[in-house]
C-alpha cells in the first residue's frame, strides 16, 4: 500500500471516530427542522441527497447559521472520506483502520530515518544536579535565546542564556565556559561574532549592548536605555565597525564598532539580514504599530 494511501486512511479514522461520536449530539429533530436536515440524521443517510436537498432548500431561503447547517459542515467534512458514487457512506471496519494505522506509523519512521542524514546527536546538558547535593536531580538547564558561530574560526562558538549570560565552546561544542561571569547581564537574546576576529563579540539583553575584544573574559557596556530589549545584531563584514541593532526601541545604527549609536527607526524591530554578495543591502523585520503587524523592508 502506498504512504499516501495510508496516510489518508489512517487520518480518515479521526474523522470516523467523530462522527461516530458526534451522532449523539445531533440539534433538535423537531417539526421546525428543514428537511435537508431530516434527510442528515436518518440512520443511514445518502450524502448526495442531502447535499442537493440543501442547495435547493438555500435557493429558495436566505442563508443563516444554525444549529443545522453548523453540523452540517461538520458532518460532511467527517464523512467525505467515505461516500461512495451513489451517495451512500461505506465505512471501513475497525480492523481495516488499524491495519493501516500500523502501516503509516512504520513508514512514517522509515521515511523520517532516511531524512536524519546526518543524525542529531545531544550533547549536552544531560543531567543537572542540586548545588546542595549532587545526588539530587534538578531541572535548572538555561533556555538559550542566541547561538553565533566563528566564521573565521568555526570551532568557536557563542550562545546567550536566559538568566544565565553567555557561554563560549572553542571545541565545536562538546565542553562549554561561561564567557561572562564577572559581568552581571539579565537574559541575552542576541549576540554577535566579529567577522574575522572571534574574540571580538557583540551581545544584547533587556537594556544594554556589550562588547567584549578578549573573547569574554571582559564586557564593556556600550548601550544602555530601558526596554532596549535587543533582538538581533548585524556587523557589516567588508566594514566591521558598522553595527546594526534591532530591538524595542528600534533600528540603530553604530560606525565606530559600537563607541556612538544613531537611532534610525523608533518602533519595534526584530529582525536584521545583511545580503551575502552585497553588504550594503540590508534587510529588517519592522513594527507597524498603527497597522498592527510587522513589515519588511
């Protein structure tokens, strides 16, 4: 049987499952019922007359939801799996559902195993231990908000933490230091690496933008406003002191590597592209807070 084919059996039972389930909660059969309607809870109803039966009644009355036509709409969504060419449905047993259930499960697999080329593999943390007692397992792993590879040195790599600052890996990842410990930072959402240099580093949290040109041993704080709230940094590669920040207070804009800031947008931005083969086209995801959704320019 082919994965499509099982595929659509196999989610045709939640369908079955639901109308088996839903017959009990049918609106009121009563004199005031349209027979389109009638003709839906018979017993073994014929979709094709009562899909003709439904556009006739609505030719000749003004639409209005109800009660019916609302479980119609369910109704036919959950049996249109099943109608045969003469209207009537013709359920698959129980049996038949599950056969092709198992099917779609173990192809599924198979095709997703074929796709993890290469596999995944976790590295770290496994397990995390009390500070009292290292015998007592404790969930206190840091969400990390921002990851930033070397490009001049790939086996370098930075990520920012929620509460818990950065940490810097000189080994591809199996062993990580914490890269800000002497520095107090809240939740760093952002951070950058230096084009050619990757002890020159860029990071921002909920007010302010760091720089480091020792690898982390030392920040400076190079921007500090409330609600700053960085999103993203963006260093210019053929021109390494132009530093682009988005963020809550907007677009801003540094040519001296991060010493002066300008301001080019007010409202929210959240996103920051350079081109790749044109440094000088930029890309950003902008609020429009009159408009009530995000733009790109």
């Amino acid at each position: 049987m082919r994965i499509s084919l099982v595929i659509a059996i196999f989610l045709g039972f939640s369908g079955f499952l639901a109308a088996q389930s839903s017959s009990d909660l049918r609106p009121l059969n009563d004199a005031a019922t349209p027979e389109w309607a009638r003709l839906m809870y018979a017993d073994n109803p014929n979709v094709k007359e009562v899909d003709s039966a439904f556009q006739a009644y609505y030719r000749q009355h003004a639409f209005e939801k109800t009660l019916h036509t609302q479980y119609y709409k369910r109704w036919r969504r959950q049996v249109d799996a099943y109608v045969q060419a003469d209207g009537r449905i013709a359920r698959p047993e129980v049996a038949t559902l599950q056969v092709a259930e198992r099917q779609y499960l173990q192809q599924r697999q198979e095709a997703e195993a074929k796709n993890l080329t290469p596999p995944w593999t976790c590295i770290s943390p496994f397990d995390t231990y009390n500070t009292e007692s290292n015998q007592i397992r404790v969930s206190w792993q840091a969400n990390v908000y921002c990851v930033d590879q070397s490009t001049s040195h790939p086996d370098i790599v930075y990520c920012g933490t929620e509460n818990g600052g950065i940490f810097k890996t000189t080994d591809k990842g199996l062993n990580w230091q914490p890269a800000s410990h002497q520095t107090l930072m809240t939740t760093v959402r952002a951070i950058k690496v230096h084009p050619s240099n990757p002890d020159i580093v860029y990071a921002g949290d909920g007010r302010k933008v760091y720089k480091t040109v020792d690898g982390g041993a030392n920040w400076a704080v190079l921007l500090d406003q409330s609600s700053l709230d960085v999103n993203d940094i963006a260093i210019r590669p053929d021109s390494t002191d132009v530093i682009l920040l988005a963020g809550g207070k907007g677009l801003h804009r540094s040519v001296d590597g991060g010493a002066n800031w300008t301001q080019l947008y007010t409202q929210v931005c959240w996103d920051i592209e350079i081109k790749p083969d044109d440094p000088q086209t930029v890309y950003i995801l902008k609020s429009n807070p009159t408009a009530k959704r995000s733009e790109f320019f």
